[in-house]
C-alpha cells in the first residue's frame, strides 16, 4: 500500500504599528494518508490531515494579529519562524497573538521534535500524543494566547475553540460552551554550557464528548456528539523536555496524559505516552547541514477506552470491532539530506508494533520519502 501526500504554502506578513504584525498562510493540500488516515494512533504522515481530497484545494489555515511588547532594551537574534519578521526580538518581551493558527504554533515546542516538515513524521513525535489538542480534522483553531518570555523563564497561556464533533472540519459554534484553556510554563537553562529546555503544559477541554461508561450502557455507535448535546471536561498533562548534548547531538522525551474518562475528540487516540529520541548533524562526515534522527514512543489507553474499544465501539482513528490490548509502539528513522539552498530530501523508515493498541494486528513498517523546498 502507497499513498502521498502535497502541501504548499504562502505566508504574507504586513507590519501595521510598532511591534504589531498581520499574518496570513494560504495553503493548497492534496492526497490522504495510509488508510484513510485510521488504523494507528501514532500516525505516521504527520502531513496527513483526517479529510484529504484527490485535487488540489486550497484554503487559510492562518490568519491572525500578532502584537509584541518590548519589557527590555536588550535584544536577542531572531527564532528562525517563518510566520514572524526576521529582526531582533526583546529579551524579554510579551507576545499576544488572535485569530485563526494552530495551538501547535505556541503550545509543545520542542526543539528536535516538533516540525514535521523537517524533523520526525509522526504525530507521537509531533506533540505530547496523549494531549488532545484543539483543532480542526486540518488542524487549526480560532483563538488567542498570550506568552511572556525573559531567555529563563516563560509561560504561556490561551484560549481556543474546540471541533463541533468529533474529528469534524467545523468548530463548535457556542465558545462559550465547548472550549479548550492551555497554560504552560517554560524554563530555559544550560547544563555544562549546553541549553536545554524544560516545559510543562496544562489543559482542559470542554467538549460534547460522551463518558466511556454512557456510550457502553447506551448506543456504542453514537460515537459522533453527546445525544443530549450536554458537555465534558477532560483533563491534560504534558511534561516536555530538551537537551543540546553536543554541538552536533541533541535529545528530547515527552510524557503526557489525559484522564481517559471521555472520548479523545480531536488530535489522536492514547490517554498516556511517554517518547524520547536524538537528532544528530552530520558535522561529523563533511555534511553539517544533514539531520538523523532516531526516536521511540510507546502509548496506551485507560480502562474505560479499553472497555469501549473491546466491546465493539469505534473511535475517530482507531477500532476495528475487536480489541486484543496492548499498549502501541512507535520508532522512527530519518535522515534529512541538504541537496542545495532551500531544498531538502528525508528517507523514513518507522515501525509499529501492536498498531491501534492491538497485539492481534501488526507489526508494520512504514517507509517515506520526503521532498521540501522553502525559500
């Protein structure tokens, strides 16, 4: 089984005051990911969105207002974002940022883990696997945040709407009752003149899920929104770390959790993962610019998504009307090569063990080719 995968984007940035930028990202999307994007939590194509289509479709998945506020006259070089103005940033500064992004924009930052585009594929490496983060079936949300950061410290906190149904392109349109509040704090620090990062996100979700209890004494298969269009709060926890152990190699690990008492609603199906892995330069045969990467995820359901899943139910991207549980198994290689300015290729080789969380399937290798150009 073959399938690929197109995106191509253009970032406009308009300055309107001091410290104030607009941002707009149109996007053209085509192609869907390995059976229809179901069959595996730890996803393998984190460029794979949950609704594809056989055409280009263009649509803007960015669009918002950034204003930053300088607490400091001291500067620090910019941080490479392609959706920010390259020039010097405010050591110490607070960001406020409204409209339409991803959370992932903000929230989970990893420096070796995190961009799909340039660094490991799947969605356990992506972000915290067990963290339902608020999105559309694209990816995208309507919201704000605000960060203060000093080069030490930071925290971060926002607000976002949340998918009107499971897995679903809409968003809830009461945002007064469906919503998602994010907070994080951030500590930056060097161990052995090396920097490293520690973060820890918090999060509550309030969606028209269902208990995994209600959906087991009731219909098993009104899985899409609670029939009494009542909501449920689920609770979230991701502990992120980083570390630059030498000039060329870096590692990370992520833990994260959720409550696993209602349905996971948007990002993917574990209700606990713990992931690490290194990134290595390839300074050290002549190609500085290359990348390798290696990681590993293991992740798992709670007691009641188990029961759910053995008794026949059918979540958003896993479930197969059996269930043999075991907890699922991700490790992933790639190999990111600079072939001139602006134009990279990764090969990919991923395997997963008990796929869906069940040891009756599986294992499968996955292998990728991935082409980027940014300018």
């Amino acid at each position: 089984m073959q399938r690929n995968t197109f995106s191509g984007d253009l970032i406009l940035g308009r300055r309107l005051w001091e410290g104030a930028e607009f941002v707009l990202n149109g996007q053209v999307i085509r192609g869907f990911g390995l059976s229809g994007t179901r069959g595996v939590a730890g996803f393998p194509n984190g460029e794979a969105f949950r609704i594809g289509s056989e055409v280009p479709a263009g649509f803007i998945p960015r669009a918002y207002l950034r204003q930053t506020i300088g607490l400091s006259t001291d500067t620090v070089p910019p941080d490479g974002d392609q959706q920010r103005f390259n020039r010097p940033l405010p050591r110490e500064r607070i960001t406020i940022t409204a409209g339409k992004f991803s959370v992932l924009d903000i929230f989970d930052d990893n420096r070796y883990a995190h961009d799909p585009r340039t660094q490991f594929l799947n969605w356990a490496f992506v972000a915290g696997a067990a963290f339902d983060f608020a999105n559309d079936a694209k990816g995208f949300t309507n919201g704000v945040a605000a960060e203060w950061e000093n080069g030490s410290w930071g925290a971060r906190l926002g607000g976002f709407q949340v998918a009107r149904r499971v897995n679903s392109l809409s968003l809830d349109p009461q945002p007064g009752r469906g919503w998602q509040v994010l907070a994080q704090l951030d500590r930056f620090y060097e161990l052995g003149g090396r920097p490293g990062a520690v973060r820890l996100l918090g999060g509550l979700s309030r969606t028209r899920s269902q208990t995994y209890d209600a959906l087991l004494t009731g219909d098993i298969e009104a899985t899409n929104e609670n029939p009494r269009g009542g909501y449920r709060i689920k609770q979230m926890l991701v502990l992120n770390m980083e570390q630059e152990l030498t000039n060329s190699l870096g590692a990370f690990a992520r833990l994260s959790w959720n409550d696993g008492r209602s349905q996971q609603w948007m990002y993917t199906q574990m209700d606990w993962a713990v992931s690490a892995g290194v990134s290595l330069q390839g300074a050290a045969w002549a190609r500085a610019l290359d990348v390798v990467g290696l990681a590993g995820n293991i992740g798992g359901l709670s007691l009641g998504q188990r029961r759910f899943l053995e008794a026949g139910g059918l979540g958003f991207i896993i479930g197969d009307g059996r269930l043999n549980y075991r907890p699922e198994t991700v490790a992933e290689l790639y190999y990111d090569a600079r072939l001139a300015p602006g134009f990279n290729m990764a090969a990919n080789l991923q395997f997963i063990a008990n796929p869906g969380h069940n040891a009756d399937r599986g294992p499968v290798a996955v292998m990728g080719l991935r082409l980027r150009a940014a300018f």
